[in-house]
C-alpha cells in the first residue's frame, strides 16, 4: 500500500522512478524477485514493468508481467502501471508468436483467491498457445460455453449498469 504516514518499522519501502513512487512489500514473493533477492528467468523490463518465466508453466513461454510498484490486484493498481503492464504484455505476446511459433496467446489475470489468484502481487499471465501441440500446450477452456438464461443476463447487466430491480 501507498501510505503517506512517518515511516515505521512495518511501513512499506518506497522508491522513486519517473513514473513516481514504487512501493516494496518485504513479504511479497514477487517485490524479492524485482529486488533480485529471488532468482527468476527475466525476459524485459521497462521502467514501470517486469516480464519473468512463470516456474509452473501452463504451456511453452508461459510468461507474468508485473508493475514494479507492489499492488494486490486489478483493483488496486495504479492506471498508469496497468497501462504498462497490458503494454509490455501485448509487446510478450508478439514475441511468443514471433519467436516460439505460438499459433494463439491468451492474456490472463487473476483478481482475487476466488478468481484463482495465489500470489498477491498483480500480475498479468502471458500464456502462448499452440495448436494441436499438448507436449507445449496443456490448456483448455475453464468453462462450458452454453446459452445463459436470457432474463439473468438481462439482470446481471441492470446491475452492473446500476439499476436495481
Ligand atoms: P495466480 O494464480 O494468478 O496468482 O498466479 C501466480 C503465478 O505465479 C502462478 O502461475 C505461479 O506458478 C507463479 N509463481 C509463483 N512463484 C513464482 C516464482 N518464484 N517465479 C515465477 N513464477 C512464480
Ligand atoms: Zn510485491
């Protein structure tokens, strides 16, 4: 978290990049691979962003982008982070197509423990597909696309758009 109070024992670290404060959780796995303190396969960085191998990968090139800046998830990071994180991973999708022959790329993030989230530092997946290939490819599809109820649909719409019933 950005916190503006006096430092303490338990504040998080801050440093500055032109892009403005970078915020370091000492428990977080992925501020100790940005900080080296952890080994990771680095593929790109940028300013804002790190690009690194995921160690349980979902198929050849299997990829996470991370803003430098410690934030738990899509709710809470910075605009202009996300910005370079959706950059950085659409220039690593081009390389997995470009470079390992990916046919296809899905971008994926997880954004809280019921979503599937396990490492509490945003992160964007970068997971290259490849056609009729299982040896580099093991995914499939995480749910059974059928015809929804029309009037839930209609519903859920109302609400997100703010209308209650
Ligand atoms: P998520 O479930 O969306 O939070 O994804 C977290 C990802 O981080 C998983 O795919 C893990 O395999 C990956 N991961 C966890 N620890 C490391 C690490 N030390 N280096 C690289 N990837 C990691
Ligand atoms: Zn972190």
């Amino acid at each position: 978290m950005v916190t503006h109070r006096a430092a303490s024992i338990a504040a998080p670290r801050r440093a500055y990049v032109d892009s403005g404060p970078v915020v370091t959780d000492s428990n977080c796995i992925f501020c100790k691979i940005i900080a080296g303190e952890l080994p990771s396969a680095r593929i790109a960085e940028d300013d804002r962003t790190i690009a690194f191998m995921d160690i349980n990968p979902a198929s050849l090139g299997h990829a996470l982008v991370i803003p430098r800046s410690h934030t738990t998830d899509l709710h809470s990071i910075d605009s202009g982070d996300l910005a370079a994180v959706t950059a950085s991973a659409q220039r690593l999708a081009g390389l997995a197509v470009e470079r390992l022959g990916a046919d296809g790329v899905n971008l994926l993030n997880c954004a809280g423990a019921d979503a599937w989230q396990t490492v509490f530092h945003f992160h964007m997946h970068v997971i290259p597909r490849f056609a009729g290939q299982p040896e580099k490819d093991g995914l499939t599809l995480p749910w059974d696309p059928k015809p929804g109820d029309p009037d839930r649909i209609a519903q859920a719409a109302a609400a997100l758009r703010g209308e209650t019933a």
